[in-house]
C-alpha cells in the first residue's frame, strides 16, 4: 500500500526536467561521473562524495533524469515502510501504517516530490533506528549486536549523502553506547565494542578520506567537506520569516509528538527524544531553513506522531490535520506543469543545438540538466549555477569564481543560458551578460519555474570577440 501510495502522490512529477535546481544538478553531475568526472576536483558542490556516487549510480543505469525520479520514489516507499516498522513497536498496524501515509503526503509539500538529498538519505537514518530499535531487547544476542553494528554503518553511509545526518548518527551511537554500559559496565568488552561502532559509522567517510589523499585531491576534498561551509556567509534574507512558516506547516505533527513523548516511557522515551533532539540540531545547522530543510524531521515526526492517537480525539484531530494539510497547498496530479515544463526544455535543448560555434555551452542561469539534454560537457567544475552567480557562493571552493569566469569566457562559448532575473554576483553576472549581448543573437526564450514565470534564455551562434 505505502509502495502504491509513493507512486500515486509522485508520478505527476515523472519526466518533469527541472522539479528543483538543485537535484536537476545533481544528475546531470552524476551523469559526468559516471563518464569518469572526479567530485570536487571536476566538478564542485560540498555535497559529500557518498551523493555524488549515488547519482552516478543512476545515470549508470540510465542517462535519463527520470530515472533518478523513478529511484525517489522506490526510496521514499522504503522509508515510509522503515516508519512503519518503528512505530509498530508502539502501536496497532494501522496506526502504524498512518505514519508512514503521512510521511509521503508531507514530503511532497515540503518539496521532496522529487530527488532532494533527504529523500535518498532519510532510508538510511530510518533503517539505523529500527535496527537499533530492534537490537534493544536482545542486546548481547549475537543478533542484537549484527543489528547494532548494521545501524551504525547505515548511519555512516547516511553521513557520505548529507554531512548534517552526522548529529543523528552520533546520537544513534549515544545511546547504542549507553545501553552497554548500562548493561554490562564500562569495561574491556563495552569498550571494543564501542570503538568498533563509532569506527563502523566513519568507516565509510574515512574510506572516502583515504581515495582522495591518495589521489593527489585531498585539498580539493578538505576544501568541500570543511573550509566551503566555514566560508559560506549565513544567508539573513527572509531566513527567519521561512523559519516560521516551517514550524507552522509542522505544528500538527510536532503537537502529536510531544503527546507521544509524554505517553511513552523507558528506553524508548529516552531513545526518541534524543533522536528528535538531534534532527533538530541538524536542522538548525545550516540555517537557511528552505522547505526541503525540514525532509529529515519528517522521519522522527511521523514515527512518534501515530502514538497520539492514543487519546483518540486529540490524536485524530492532529494526525488527520497533518494528512490533509498537503493536499491543501501542494498539487498532486498536476500532470500539466510537467508537460508545460518539458515543451519548454524540449526548445531550449533544440536551440542550444541549433547554435553554432565551437566553443562550449555554458549554463550560467538556468536548468543544469540543459547540459546533459543537449549532449554537453560541463565547461567548468562549477557547473551548479548557483556557484557562478550567487554572492554567497563566491570563492567558497578552492576555485576563484572571477577567474574561473573569465577563463569561460576565453574559451569562446557557443552558446549562454541565462535567465531574465537579477542575481546576487554583480562581477559574474556584468561579464557574461555583455559577452551574451555584445556577441549572441537570442535563440530562445521560454518560462520556466511555475509561480514565478522567469524567463529562460538561450543566447547562441556566439562569435567570439574581436581581438582588443
């Protein structure tokens, strides 16, 4: 039913080639390493090498977005049954099965209709609990502990996905620890087998560690994984108003939570507040607060939030609110966004095509999956857009962002996608929009992104600039 009910409340979006900037990114990234690309060396984000991997995963199988689309979907299922197994615990199967109903009706209103990074990684974080959980009554069972060792390294492979799972991580080891010691003492026994989960959840970005250091990468990796988000300013613009409006389209399901903490006692009190403590550490750890911010709350919010039933009014009150606030201010089935969407990719990648000249596509502004449609290379490891046009993305990687547009713009490109919006990085933005004025003609221009309507732009048949 939950596999059933994933593919119904996302297959509006199947085929849709720019759901959100930054996963159309993230496969056309993948699709250059799987052609052989090295992340943060080839191409760039702070994403961890763990994501990177998994989307060259995909265009292994299939060089078509959709197939990334199609993966959310299978993992966004899992997940919701992985909730399901948690919540069991505590409450009847049906109870449980809400859970895990809501869990996909809440992700698509917090834009995880697609394949935002939680909706891979939340797999893993829900997996590590219910092993965790079901390790609890046969601690030193030789089981017990397989299941214990297993949610450590899921924990772990969640981390090399999106590094802020690293909070719930160590809390998951937390309290694997304090069950041991609890149980059998702080002595040599607890003490190897604490070390050999703390080293089971790094191993996995540790292996990672270790390539680049060989390779000859390992400041292009420290870069990416530490000094870019040290370097990155924290966004102020509507950051708290976005904040507010988070917390109030969470509010059912944080009211039904706190009614479930109260309700429930012991080890599983004390698990499950520790582990929405952490999300939230992890939420507020990068506080820009986007609605996509909030998909890893959603786990332990719609494994608790089933126990409020419990007081039958209230828990209905609250649960059916949280089941019934997403078809109130997200379209399920608008199968003609998606169709608009791609008749408008489909002219751009036509135009892109069409254009003459040698040098290179270049994507300053707009959809990155441009360049995998068109058949292009990327021309610069910054190949995110935002990473060439935002201030707050200025020189945040080991690459200087001026320079490294200059250096583009010396390679004569064919052809410039932009968009008809002001953006942040004047230097950047004053250098491509002359070369495209002074030296394209307008292929196409067409509306992308619904509710805002900007204009997609394809400047092409570039020529290159006189000699000065």
């Amino acid at each position: 039913m939950l596999t059933l009910l994933a593919i119904v409340t996302r297959m509006a979006t199947y085929g849709h080639p720019d759901l959100h900037v930054d996963e159309a990114f993230y496969f056309a990234a993948g699709v250059e390493v799987a052609q052989g690309a090295v992340p943060f060396v080839d191409v760039w984000d702070r994403k961890p090498p763990g994501h990177f991997m998994l989307f060259a995963a995909l265009a292994m199988i299939s060089n078509c977005f959709v197939t990334y689309q199609i993966a959310a979907t299978l993992f966004a299922a899992a997940t919701a049954i992985a909730i399901y197994t948690i919540a069991r615990r505590l409450v009847s199967a049906w109870q449980a099965s809400l859970g895990g109903v809501i869990y996909l009706l809440s992700i698509c209103l917090f834009h995880g209709q697609g394949g935002q990074s939680p909706i891979f990684y939340n797999l893993f974080m829900a997996s590590a609990s219910a092993a965790l959980l079901a390790a609890s009554p046969a601690f030193h069972s030789r089981r017990g502990q397989a299941l214990v060792a297993t949610a450590m390294l899921l924990a772990g492979i969640a981390i090399t996905i999106k590094t802020t799972a690293v909070f719930e991580a160590i809390w998951f080891g937390i309290f694997a620890a304090l069950l041991q010691i609890r149980s059998s003492g702080l002595g040599t026994v607890s003490l190897r087998r604490i070390i050999a989960w703390i080293v089971l959840g790094a191993l996995p970005t540790l292996l990672f560690a270790a390539w680049y250091a060989a390779s000859g990468y390992w400041d292009e990796y420290w870069t990416a994984m530490v000094l870019s988000n040290l370097r990155k300013p924290v966004e102020e613009t509507g950051r708290l108003d976005r904040l507010g409006i988070l917390l109030m389209m969470l509010l059912p399901l944080l009211a039904a939570t706190i009614l479930a903490i109260i309700r429930i006692t012991g080890s599983d009190r004390s698990f499950f507040a520790g582990w929405l403590v952490a999300s939230f550490i992890g939420f507020v750890s990068v506080p820009a607060f986007y609605l996509h911010y909030a998909l890893p709350l959603l786990v332990p919010l719609c494994a608790l939030a089933p126990i409020a039933l419990g007081l039958p009014r209230v828990g209905l009150f609250l649960l059916g609110t949280a089941a019934v606030t997403p078809a109130l201010f997200y379209s399920f089935f608008d199968f003609g966004d998606t169709r608009a969407a791609r008749t408008a990719t489909s002219i751009l990648v036509d135009a892109i095509q069409q254009s003459e000249g040698e040098g290179p596509v270049l994507v300053f502004d707009g959809p990155p999956l441009l360049y995998t449609l068109s058949g292009s290379n990327f021309p610069t490891a910054l190949a995110f857009p935002n990473h060439l046009h935002q201030a707050a993305e200025r020189n945040v990687s080991h690459i200087d962002t001026l320079s490294e547009v200059r250096r583009l713009l010396k390679l004569n490109p064919a052809t410039i996608v932009d968009r008809k919006t002001s953006v942040t990085n004047t230097q950047t933005a004053t250098l491509v929009r002359s070369y495209a004025r002074e030296n394209c003609r307008v292929l196409a221009s067409e509306p992308m992104m619904k509710g805002w309507d900007i204009e997609v732009v394809v400047h092409g048949d570039c020529k290159a600039p006189a000699p000065q």
